[in-house]
C-alpha cells in the first residue's frame, strides 16, 4: 500500500469528524478501485468453509451458552483470511485487517471512523466476502491473546460491538450467502455483552433492533426470517427483568406480526396484552423511567437500573414509529390513544411534581420528538398540565438546571409553526389556555406567543381575534364576587391581547382587521350594545355579563393606546407610495378612522352612547369637525411635501382632541376650542376678499399661530395621558422648523422650578380641592373601615400620616395660622371658646408673646370645660377635630400632588427640546436652550435630580455635539453665554460644573467661530480672545481659581488660532515667577506646546520661527534664574524637566518646518545662549546630580545645532584622545572628569 493510503488510515481516527468523513470516503474509493480491476480481470467465486457437523446437544448447548459463540478456532481464522486473500486485492486485505484491529482502539473517534470505513467497503465487496468469514475475523481481533487489564477488555467489547453492527449496517446478514447460524451466532455476541456488561445493553439492543428489522424488509428475502425472529422472541423472552432493551426489540419483532403477538410473549409485571395497551401504560410507564420492577423489588440488587444518561432511550423512537407511521389504526393495534399514552407515561411520570431533573429533561427531548410528528388532532394534548407547569417554571429563570431544555422546546414550537402556519392559532391557546398561563411570554421572560403569532396568516390572525372576542363576551350571569372578579380579569386580559395585537408590527393583518378590533373596542368603550350584529367580526353577540363602568373605562384606554400604536406604525401605503407613519394603506390616517367608527357608531341605533354630551360641549365637538374638514381642504390645494406634512400633524393633533373628548370627561372638550383658533392662523386661505379683513385681524392680534400651537401642546402634556403625550410630540416634531423666539420662549418657562410652575390657588379653591381630595382618600382607604369608625382612631392615622408628610411638607406660618383658625372656629361652634377669644386671636398676629399667653388660657379654659361636656357632644366634637386634621392633611398631599405633576409636564417640555434639537441643530433659537437648560441642572435638588440629569444629557450629548451649528446668531447671547460657563468653571468646585461648563464653552466657541473664519481677534466684536485671555489669567494669577487645565488646553487643541492669538501670554507667564504656582507654570507650557503642534500643520506655520527667540529667551532667562542661589522662584528639578521637555519639543517642530535651513534654525534659537545655559545646569548645586536633564539638554543641543554635533562625533572618533583634551566640548557634554579615567587606563 502507498504511503499516501497509509496516511489516510490516520485521518480517519481524526477527532474533527468533517475530516473524518472526507478521508474515509478517498480511502473507500481508492481501494475500491483496485478491487474493480481485480474483479473485471477474474471470476471471483465464494468458496465457503463446510461449517462442522454437530448434534442437536451441542446445538442447544451452544444456545443455552452464549458465551461460546464469543470464541474462533485459530486455524479456521487462518483459512478465512486465506480465502479472502485470493478474493481481494492486497490493498484491501490489508485494509480489512488493519480496520478490524482499530476497532478495539481505545479512541471513540478511532473506532467510529474506522467503523465506517468497514461498513462502506463490506456493503461494496459482498460479491467477496461472506458473514461468516468477518464474524470470524472480529472474532479474532476482538479477542486478547493474553491477561489483558480493563481497559484492554473494555476495548475488545467494542470491537465486537462495532464489528458485528457494520456486518449489519452492510446487510451481509441478509444476503443469500448468509446462514441463520450466522445470525444467531451474531445475536448470541450481543446478547453477551449486554448481559456482561449493562451500560453496553442498549446499543447492543439497537444493534439488535436493526437487525431484525433487516429481516422483517420486504425486499429481503432469505428463507429463514421467520425462524430467526421466532428464535430471537425465544432468546428475549427468557429474560426476567423488563427492561428499555427489551421492550425495544419485542417491539420490532411484533411488527407485522399481528394483533397477538403479545399474548404468546410473557412480559414481566404487565398484561398479556400490547405493551402500549391502555392496561399496560401505569407498567410501561415505570419500565421508561427505568425503575425496578415491583414484583423483584425484594430480591432486586441494589443499583440494577440506576444508570442515566442524557439522551433518551432509543425505544421512544420506536414507539412514537407506532402511534405515527404505522398504517394500522390503535383500535386495530389494540393499543392506547397517544394522548393518553402521553399523559401517563410522559405528563404523569417524567413531569410529575416529585420527578428528579433528570427524568424532567427526557420529557422535554420526547416533547420535542413527539411536536413534529404528531397529528394535527394530537399537537393540543401534549400541552399538558405538568409539563406547562415545568416549562413555565424552566423558563422563568435562567439559572434552572433545565432552563436550555425549556427553551428548546419553545424552539421546536415555533419551529412547527413556521413549517405549518395553520397550527399557530392552536398552538397558541394552550400556551395561554388552562394549562399555560395568559401572560406566557411575560412570566417566562420570552417572546414565544409573539413569534408564534407572528408567524401565522392574516387568517389564523383573524381567528386568534375571534377567540379573544369570544373570551370577552362569553360568561354566566352570576351575582357572585368572585365569579364577577374572575370574567372581569379574563375580559381584561383579552383587552391587552387584543392590544398586543395591534402593537406588534410583525404579526400579520390587515387593515380591515385593524378596523374590526377599533370597532369592538369603541362599541364596548363608549357605548352600549342594544343587539348583535351578525355580519360584523366581534360584534355577533353581546356580551354576559354586560360590562361594568371600571371595564368600559379599560376599554376606553385600550382603544386610545391602540390608537396611538397605529399612529406610531408605519405600513406601505398605496396612496402615498412610500412608507409614512400613522397612515393606513388607502392612505387615511388611522386617527381619522378611529373618529369615523366613532361617528359610525353614534349614528347606529344598535349602540347607544354612556355620555350624554351637552350642547356646549356638542357645539365645541361641531366646530372640531368643521376645522378639520378646513384643514384637509387645505392639504388638498397644497403642493408642498412641508405643507402637507405640517397639515398632517395638526390632523392629527386635533384628531387627538376629538378623540379625548368623546368620554365626556370634565375640561376635555377645552381642548378643540384652541385647536381651532390655532387653525385658523396657521392654515388660513387668503382670498381678495378676506386679504384685507385677514391683515387687520393680524395686526390687532399679534399672537403668532406656532404660539397658539404651542399652547395648545403644553395644554395636552399637562394631562397625564400617555396618547396625548404622544400626539403632542409627533406634531412638535412636524413643526419644529417653524418655531421662533416666543413660542420657544413659551416651552422653555415651563422649565422653572416646581413651584413656580405649580398653578396657584385661592383660598376657596384651596378648600373645594381639599375637600375633593379628602373624598377621593375616603373612596381609598374608607372600603376596608367600617362606617362607624370612632374619630379617634381616625385622628391618630391622621397624625400618623402628619407624621410620615412631615419631613417632605414644612408647614409655613400661614398655613399653621390657618389650622389654628379652623380649630377654634369647632371649638367655638361647640360652645368651648369664649367669643373674646376672636380679640384675643387678632392680637396674636401682633405679639406673639401675648398669643401663646391667650392660647394656654385658652386651653386651659377648655380643658375645664372638657369635663362638662358629654359623651355624645364629645364624639361629635372629636369627629369635628378629627375632620380638620385630616383635611390639613389632605391639603398636604394635594400639594406634593401638584408638585409632582409639575415636575413630570417639565419632563415632557424636555422631551420637546430634545426633539427640536435634534431636528434644527443649525437653529439660532438652539442658544436659547442652553441657559434654561443650564438653569435646570444646576439648580437641582433631591426632586428634580433625574429631571436635571434629563436636562444635563441634552446639554452634553444633543447640543455640545451638535455636528452643525446655527446660521445666524446674535454675538452678544453668545458673548454672555460664554462668560457665564467661563464665571462657572472657575470658581465652581464641582467636577460636573467643569465639564459642563467646558463642553458648553467649546460648542459656543465653535459657534463664534463660524463666522469669522481664520480672524480670531474679530470673533464676538473681539470679546472671544478677551474672555479667553482673562480666564488664561484668572488661571495663573488666582491662587483660589478653580479652573482646570483641561479647560483651556481642549479649547487650544480645538481651536488653535485662538491659542496662536494668546501665545504671548502664555510664554510670558513661563517666566520665572510669573505664575502663583509653578505647577501651573508648567501646565502653561502644555498649553503652549498643543498651540505649537496645531499651528506648525496649518498654513501659519511660518510664524512658528519668528516666535522661536522669544522662546528661547524665556527659557535662558528660566534657568539663570532657577541656577542663581538668591532666587526664590527656582524651579524643582522635576518642573525643570518638565520646562526642557517643553523646549525640546518646540525644537523639533521648528527643525521640521525648515529642514533645510540649518543656519535659520540656529540664529532663531541662540545656540550659544543654550550652550551657556547647559554649561550653568552643570554647574548648578540644585541640577548637577540630575543626569536626566543634562541628557534633555544634550538632545536640545543636538536639535538646535545637528552640524556642529555631528563634527564633534566624528572628531571622537578620529581622534579621541584630542577629543579627550578639548575642554570646550567636555563643558557642554558635561564630561570634564572623562579624558583622565581615559588617560590613566592607557598608561597601565
């Protein structure tokens, strides 16, 4: 064999099984091929072996002992391979040997693979090779030769394993030249190994199993099948025990064998029936779970069956073969019906509450199996009980031990789904049915009823709404609570399907199923149904029993939040051409649709509406409709896309009111009333006629229609109406080009605090609200009470109460001068204060000495009085008390009420700036939200801590990273703006204030900018570089400043002509002494060195050198100050090598601006002067023992003077004890105590 065939060997015992496969494939081919040749160019004859005479005793010994089936005769081995050997080539035979011998391969990977290859080649060379000769051969190889250990023994089982399962997959069993003693000797192997060694039973079993399903193949025709099934029923018979193993292969024998199979076969611990009979599931049941069998228990041993595994039994794939696949019937078969099969051996047993996780996860894998294959009928009786329990359970938590298995399952659903879309309807009403839960995908934390859904038709769609409507209207009139309480939470849970179904854009339908959802929702909402209507979806019955008011309220608020999904949707619509949110596919808004079916059902006699609407409120209803007809024709005349958008959205909005003011509720309808005005402006059709008229009304008015429009917007977001809240901000965002200074102006005053922007009362408003509010708390709290409960115990909730409110609300004086007024007003109408005390009470407001005085003689009088009172009189007056008390109290939480709504309507006027800054960031209005929106950041408090981190997220994220900046703006808003953020910035301490306040000073900066161009010092009339400058001062001159390095040198990178524009100050405040902290002297140079960077890449570069002396000077003048002993401004060795650094950097920018001007660069930087000032560092008792600095110094030296530097390198090298001697360089280089270490080294 080639030495390229050998290698395959190799890679067929490769653990990657792709390689696996690839290989064995070559190598089946290449023998083959040889073995052709040999077989065209001779007649190969099967010359087989006479097998020796035996009596009928050995014959049944043999059978009674299946271990001497285990064992060959060397000399019949030797004549087999022999005979193969003149049969095959010898590539192949070699093959055939070296394949059986890797079958005992410690390596599953080995094994498997040469398996395979065995199995190909014995199915392609059956004209070669017989039965017997390779039950022989494995055999041979299978058998040790000498003591082997265990794992050697080990091996050699699934030698014989593997050996005898290609011999079946390969259907040499069943060939003609085959015999049954060929076949029970197989079958003997097998059953050996099963019984030796139990964790091998059942793949030896399914070995088994394929075997005599060979047998029982049509096509198959040896005259001895049935004899070999009768003695295989025989063989597993006998056996005691019931196991899987068993029950696997009996089943496959009684196939095609009759209805009473079973009947002739002993089947320990069950009837002579079916295995699957309805009798024999509790005992099936157990023998699947593989329990021991209640009749051995006793002798049983410990640990028969105790063995698991993670994939279920191969015998589940032959029983669901007979529920599914067979062509006869279970009444034929005499067996059970799969769904009671199913609940018994899998819901019962696999999913019962007491089951181990094992088991639990074997049900999952048969649910799995079973969902794909089971009949339409039969799909709904696999959701049972226990195994929804255990998937919702499962799928809730991630951490569960099964959750993956739970998953899987959910998988396999909507995999059958998808494969059958008609089931989905089916599928669903179990996973939200009895057995399920109705918030499936919301317990378990999935989207499995969304995706399910989502793969249906628009006509299992369509179905799946008319169970729902049929959950809603179906019921029994009862008088029962919690009847009541159970229809009512069903109904409402159908609501939100129904919402569900509208909300979620991938599941299908159309629009006319839309429109029936929106009818059932506004007939049940707002009207009540008088009589059926047979031909309308969800309106063919009414509902039992009817709806109560709390239901039709959530009905209402289902219609609107449908209403408002559909607004937000977009779906292709036929009119426009295009996708376009809110819009049917005729076109139509969906708001409008929702309007009509309301008119449609108002002008039905079926429905008769809950509110009676009054003419005003009629009449503001009729004025709606007018203004919006106006509006349409408006649209309609029009050719602008703007136009037609911004008509769209006020449609919308005023849709929106219309909507809201169908129920009737107080002040609703207030809101078409402005809309309508708002109209009026901002869609008026001038004519000839009315041009005149039109213009004098707009002098006279000079309130703009954006102004009315915002007003209007602000008017819906002080509700808290989520639909509302939505449709004001989709028509902001279509009218947010058209905002000016007043009416953004008008957003922006909503962003005060919160008690500026909660609305004043008066006094009497003060008390009817009170008394509002104590009702609504009595509603709350006054169902648990009796009615009769005694005013004390109502007093002290109410101090309990005052208590908890205590630390939230502080009571001024006021409202402490007004509690004390009420009391004595009950006191004084129980007859307990003196009518002086009215006197004495005016005086207290003058001298509140006198008032405590009166106020202790008061009560001191009271107290006597106390006891003349009796005890109805004190009930009633503790009744009396007990009311004030809780009406203070009661105004308390009114307040804070108030306080809150505040708060939430300035989140919304957040969500409107938002929108407009992203909508217009080239706006010049967007300078008019930046100090509001400071204003709010920066003056928070515990309350408004997330409204100002709303407002700080704009400021940072929306407007400082605007890619674009306004047109046009006014210099001195911007001048003022950014002496604002720089004031901040330097004197706040906060980290946030500084990186506000810099991000706020970059974008303004940016800003002025914009206009000047490369002109700097013209930017804000000149003020740019003077707020720049002075901060620039404030940095170095202020010990107490606080602002941040960060602040200036960003700016600088940023900007580099504004820091180009100030380099004079900040080389001047590099001097010695300049700065009040030598650490912000250094930072000075940072600064420096970022403008030097930018400016040498920008066309300016040229001024670069001319700045290069001043430079220079200031850093001779930095060192002889910092080297003279007298100075007190010297630098610490650190700073001085930070201020090197510095120079040394601006060196290297100036070299590459001219790099070919050597003598340029010289003359600009006054080598001699830097050669004097390296000669006094050296010197210097402060810097002589820094190394680093006179390496930094070298480098300088080397920058500024490369020529000279490289004539004294060549001079040393030449040359070194002239070199050595040169004092002019030592004094420089620093190396004046080198040439004598250098000089004595040489003498020795």
């Amino acid at each position: 064999m080639n030495g390229n065939n050998l290698q395959l060997f190799w890679e067929i015992a490769s653990s990657d099984q792709d390689a696996r496969l690839t290989s064995a494939n070559q190598l089946v081919q290449e023998l083959l091929s040889q073995q052709d040749v040999l077989a065209s160019s001779s007649k190969i004859t099967l010359d087989l072996p006479t097998p020796p005479e035996s009596s009928d005793a050995d014959q049944d010994g043999d059978d009674a002992d299946p271990s001497n089936a285990l064992t060959v005769d060397e000399q019949e081995a030797e004549a087999v391979e022999e005979a193969l050997g003149n049969r095959t080539v010898a590539d192949l035979m070699y093959a055939l040997r070296r394949l059986l011998r890797g079958l005992a391969s410690p390596r599953e990977s080995s094994r498997l693979g040469f398996a395979v290859v065995l199995t190909e080649l014995l199915s392609r060379i059956r004209y070669a090779v017989t039965a017997n000769e390779i039950l022989i051969l494995v055999l041979k190889y299978s058998n040790p030769q000498v003591a082997a250990s265990r794992q050697e023994q080990k091996d050699f089982m699934f030698a014989k394993l593997f050996g005898i399962m290609s011999l079946v997959q390969s259907d040499l069993l069943v060939q003609p030249t085959a015999t049954i003693d060929d076949f029970k000797r197989s079958m003997r192997i097998l059953i050996a190994l099963s019984s030796d060694k139990p964790w091998m039973a059942e793949s030896c079993a399914w070995v088994m199993v394929n075997a005599v399903a060979q047998l029982q193949h049509p096509e198959v025709s040896v005259d001895w099948a049935h004899s070999a099934q009768s003695w295989m029923t025989e063989q597993i018979s006998s056996t005691k025990e019931l196991s899987p193993e068993k029950l696997a292969i009996l089943l496959q024998l009684s196939n095609g064998a009759g209805a009473d199979f079973f009947h002739n076969v002993a089947l320990p611990s069950m009837r002579k029936e079916h295995p699957l009979s309805a009798a024999n599931l509790g005992s099936l049941a157990r023998v699947l779970k593989e329990a021991i069998p209640s009749e051995n228990e006793a002798t049983a041993p410990v640990g028969a069956r105790s063995r698991w595994q993670a994939k279920i039994h191969f015998v589940w794939d032959l029983i669901l073969d007979i529920f599914f696949d067979s062509a006869s019937t279970a009444a034929e078969m005499r067996i059970a019906s799969f769904p009671d099969f199913y609940r018994v051996v899998v819901d019962e047993t696999l999913f019962a509450a007491a089951s181990s996780h094992d088991r639990k996860s074997w049900g999952f894998q048969v649910f799995q199996r079973a969902l794909p294959r089971a009949n339409d009928t039969d799909k709904p009786m696999l959701f049972t009980p226990n195994f929804m329990r255990t998937l919702i359970n499962q799928l809730g938590n991630r951490d569960r031990l099964l959750h993956r298995a739970a998953v899987k399952a959910t998988e396999s659903i909507q995999d059958v789904v998808k494969q059958q879309p008609h089931l989905g309807f089916v599928l669903v009403t179990q996973l939200i049915g009895k057995n399920g839960h109705q918030n499936f995908d919301s317990i378990t934390k999935t989207k499995t009823v969304e995706q399910v859904l989502s793969a249906l038709d628009t006509d299992r769609v369509r179905e799946y709404v008319k169970h729902l409507g049929d959950i809603i209207c179906q019921g029994i009139d009862t008088e029962d609570e919690d009847e009541l309480t159970e229809i009512s939470n069903r109904r409402k849970w159908a609501l939100d399907q129904l919402l569900f179904l509208v909300r979620t854009p991938t599941v299908p339908k159309d629009d006319q199923l839309l429109v029936d959802i929106l009818s059932f929702l506004a007939a049940h909402g707002y009207f009540t149904m008088q009589k059926p209507l047979q031909k309308r979806l969800l309106l063919e019955r009414l509902p039992t029993p009817a709806f109560t008011d709390s239901l039709k309220q959530v009905t209402r608020s289902r219609f609107l939040s449908s209403v408002s999904e559909l607004a937000k949707q977009a779906s292709p619509s036929s009119a426009a051409g295009k996708k376009t949110p809110g819009v049917a596919q005729d076109g139509q808004l969906w708001l409008a649709k929702a309007h009509d079916i309301l008119l449609q059902l108002e002008k039905d006699k079926s429905f008769k509406s809950i509110f009676d609407h009054d003419d005003e409120i009629a009449a503001k209803l009729a004025d709606g409709v007018r203004c919006l007809d106006k509006v349409r024709k408006f649209e309609a005349k029009s050719s602008d896309a703007d136009v037609k958008e911004r008509s769209r959205a006020f449609q919308s909005l005023l849709l929106s009111a219309l909507l809201v003011s169908a129920d009737a509720a107080d002040g609703a309808s207030d809101f078409v009333e402005p809309l309508s005005a708002c109209a009026d402006k901002l869609f008026s059709v001038s004519t000839a006629g009315s041009s005149r008229k039109a213009k004098q009304a707009a002098e006279e008015d000079k309130v703009t229609g954006i102004e009315l429009l915002c007003d209007c917007l602000l008017n819906f977001l002080e509700l808290s109406s989520a639909f509302l809240r939505t449709s004001a901000t989709n028509a902001f965002e279509a009218f947010a080009q058209d905002m000016t200074k007043e009416s953004i102006g008008l957003l922006l005053s909503h962003l005060g605090t919160a008690e500026e922007a909660a609305p004043e009362q008066d006094e009497d408003e003060d008390m009817e609200d009170e008394e509002a509010s104590e009702e609504d708390d009595e509603e709350k709290e006054g169902e648990a009470r009796a009615s009769d409960t005694s005013a004390t115990s109502d007093d002290n909730e109410s101090d309990a109460d005052a208590d908890d409110d205590a630390e939230d609300d502080d009571e001024d004086e006021q409202v402490d001068e007004e509690l004390r007024a009420r009391v004595r007003a009950v006191l004084k109408e129980s007859g307990m204060a003196d009518p002086d005390d009215d006197a004495e009470y005016e005086g207290e407001e003058e001298n509140d000495d006198e008032a405590e005085d009166a106020q202790s003689e008061a009560g001191s009088e009271s107290s006597v009085e106390f006891s003349d009172l009796g005890d109805d009189e004190m009930m009633l007056l503790d009744d009396k008390l007990a009311e004030v008390f809780r009406q203070r109290i009661s105004a308390a939480r009114s307040q804070k009420e108030a306080k809150q709504e505040a708060i939430a309507l300035r989140f919304k006027v957040l969500e409107l700036v938002d929108i407009f800054a992203r909508k217009q960031p080239s706006s010049a209005l967007m300078l008019d939200l930046i100090l509001p929106l400071y204003e709010l950041w920066n003056n928070r408090d515990e309350d408004t801590e997330q409204l100002a981190a709303k407002a700080k997220t704009l400021l940072l994220s929306r407007i400082s990273k605007a890619k674009t900046v306004p047109d046009e703006f006014d210099a001195d808003q911007v001048s003022e703006l950014l002496q604002r953020m720089h004031a901040d910035a330097r004197e706040s301490q906060s980290n946030d204030v500084s990186n506000v306040s810099q991000a706020l000073s970059l974008y303004l900066t940016k800003v002025a900018l914009s206009k000047s161009g490369d002109d700097v010092k013209a930017a804000l009339g000149g003020k740019l570089v003077e707020i720049y400058r002075e901060s620039l001062l404030d940095y170095l001159m202020r010990k107490a400043s606080r602002l941040r390095h960060e602040f200036l040198i960003d700016a600088f990178r940023r900007f580099p002509l504004l820091g180009w524009e100030l380099r004079s100050e900040l080389l001047d405040n590099c001097r010695p002494g300049a700065a009040t902290r030598a650490f912000r002297q250094v930072q000075v140079m940072s600064m420096l060195q970022a403008v030097l960077t930018q400016i040498a890449q920008r066309a300016e570069k040229a001024e670069v050198l001319t700045f290069v002396p001043e430079i220079s000077t200031c850093f001779v003048q930095i060192v002889n100050d910092s080297c003279d002993a007298a100075s007190t401004s010297a630098l610490s060795s650190n700073h001085m090598k930070d201020t090197i650094k510095f120079v040394l950097q601006a060196a290297r920018i100036s070299s590459r601006i001219e790099p070919e001007s050597q003598e340029k660069l010289q003359s600009a930087w006054k080598v001699s002067k830097l050669q004097d000032a390296a000669q006094k560092l050296q010197n210097s008792d402060g810097y002589k023992a820094s190394t680093s600095i006179h390496d930094l110094m070298k480098q300088l030296l080397k920058v500024v003077q490369p020529a000279a530097e490289g004539s004294v390198a060549d001079g040393k090298k030449k040359n070194k004890k002239r070199a050595a001697d040169d004092t002019t360089p030592a004094k420089v280089n620093g190396k004046s105590a080198s040439p004598a270490k250098k000089v004595k080294a040489s003498s020795k």
